[in-house]
C-alpha cells in the first residue's frame, strides 16, 4: 500500500475531535505509524497520533504500536511521558497491536536483548531474527483467531506477511497464542485483546488483520 503524501502532515482522521470513544490512538514517536492511520481511514475508524503524555485522553479505547526501531521507541515512550498511560491502557485489558518493533516492546522477553518495555506478551521475542541478508521478505500464510476464553475463533486465510528486519517469537508461554507461523517460526501472537505481528499488514492492501483488532 502507497501512503499518500497528506499523511506528513496529517494528525487525526477527519472529526475526531467529535468523538467521544472507540478512538485508536496510534504511537507516532518513531517508524511506521503513517501507514496504520492510513489503513485505519480506508475502514473509516477514528485515530489520533500520539506523539506526548496530553494526546492520549478518554477517547481512546485501541492503541497501535507501529514498526520502527523498538530501542528508539522505549526511550522515546519514556522521554514523552507516554509510558503510564499506554501501560494503563494495557493493564485494563484494553485492545492493544503491536507491528514487529512494537511486539518487542509489548513481549515479556527477549531473548537477545536484555531491555523489556510493557512485558505483558508471554513470549520471547527474537530482535532482528531474520538478519540483514533476509531482513526483508514476503510471504502468504493463514491467520488464526482466538476468542477470549483462548479457543479458536477463526482463520484470515492467505494473508500477505511483508517483513522487514522483522522478529520471530522464539519462545510462546501458555497465556498467547499463536496466530501465524511461516519457516517453522511463529510470528503472530494474540494474548486476549493483545494482537502482535512480527510482519507488516499496514504496508499490504489487506485490511483484514487490522478489521479484527477493530472488532475486539
């Protein structure tokens, strides 16, 4: 998906300031967020960018985490004041999507890495699994869903999965699931309203992953 140029520029979708919930407030301190807020138009669903601690107010009920450099991101999350109150968000159990740099931030660990951001996926998580030679790849995989109970709920089939330097899950713990896997590596979890990706469904024309997280 081509993002248009406007998004530079562009800090809400059209009359957010009208809207009293179901706002997704997408992180846009570092990487990829331009792409989420423009998927999130496409399906006509309200989102503001969050760039410090005063864009994130009640109308918020979605927070995405975007890809970009998850290091940069943890100090900039801090710097910003915006940690407490993504956290918060978390801890309430509230929906929560995570794209490759932001399922390390969300992941309880890392296996190649000493730094932990939320910890609330119960998972290890590999930073730059892929390397630098298949850093950037793409394939088409089958995407499961899960209901909150844990059951499974429903197959997005043959989705686009476009990595980028991208994680992989290394280890997965009882409370996530995993929703996808492609080469024997897992890089889909969802864990209740958490869903992270270690690929980028915001750069395909598929808007089918993020419909689901609009439906948790």
């Amino acid at each position: 998906m081509v993002v248009d140029v406007s998004y530079i520029s562009k800090e809400h979708s059209d009359g957010v300031d009208a809207v009293a919930h179901g706002v997704t407030g997408i992180l846009a301190v570092q990487g990829a967020f331009a792409e989420h807020a423009a998927m999130l138009d496409r399906l006509g669903a309200p989102w503001k960018l969050l760039r410090a601690a005063e864009d994130f107010n009640d109308s918020i009920d979605r927070v995405i985490l975007p890809g970009g450099e998850s290091t940069t991101q943890g100090k900039l999350l801090r710097s910003t004041g915006l940690f407490d109150p993504i956290a918060a968000h978390i801890a309430a159990g509230k929906p929560t999507f995570g794209t490759c740099a932001g399922m390390i931030l969300l992941a309880e660990r890392l296996d190649n890495d000493p730094n932990v951001y939320f910890g609330v996926l119960d998972a290890a998580v590999r930073r730059n699994a892929y390397g630098r030679q298949l850093g950037s790849f793409a394939t088409t995989e089958d995407v499961q869903t899960f209901a909150a109970n844990g059951d499974p709920s429903g197959v997005i089939s043959d989705f686009p999965l476009v990595f980028i330097r991208g994680p992989f899950v290394a280890e997965v713990g009882p409370r996530a699931h995993v929703m996808a896997s492609t080469g024997g590596n897992a890089v889909a979890l969802q864990q209740g309203n958490i869903l992270a990706t270690a690929f980028h469904p915001e750069i395909t024309d598929d808007t089918r992953i993020h419909e689901y997280f609009l439906s948790l």
